[in-house]
C-alpha cells in the first residue's frame, strides 16, 4: 500500500513539473510572439525610411540644367541611403 502512495506522490510530482514547464513554454511562446511583432515593426520603419530617401534622391536626380547642382542635401540623401543600407545588411 504504502508503495502505491510513494507511486502517486511521484506521478503528481511529474504532473506538476511538466505543467510548470508547459507555462513556461507558453510564456516563451507569448514572448517571442511580441519581440516577433516589434522586430517586423522595426523592419517596416527601416524600409520606409530607406523608401523616402531613396525617393528623395530620384527627384533631385531627374533635376537638368540650370537645377542640377550638388548641394550639402544631396550628399546628406546619399549618406543617410548608405546608412539604411547598411542597417538593412546587418539584419
């Protein structure tokens, strides 16, 4: 008899480790969920600023004659497009 309880107490124990651990699973899973959201977040953010200053530099490039000139904006556009770039390649 006594052996059966040792049985049960032993059961139970495992019953209750593998419940711990299925929440932390879930947690995990819930976690990674949220990090997933906020690194897509992050990707949208990137390609939009990449978007904007990529369009910015297409109009000034359709610039001709009297317009065209290089000014300190351009070399900004150019910068900042090299740094988008570069975050993009990191990821």
């Amino acid at each position: 008899m006594n052996l059966f309880f040792d049985r049960i107490t032993e059961v139970t124990r495992w019953r209750d480790i593998l419940l711990d651990c299925e929440s932390d699973v879930k947690k995990e899973i819930a976690d990674l969920k949220h990090e997933k959201e906020l690194t897509e977040a992050e990707i949208e953010y990137l390609n939009l600023s990449f978007t904007v200053v990529s369009e910015c530099l297409t109009q000034r490039d359709k610039r001709g004659g009297s317009d065209l000139c290089r000014d300190p904006a351009e070399e900004e556009l150019k910068r900042v497009i090299n740094i988008c770039k570069f975050n993009m390649n990191q990821e």
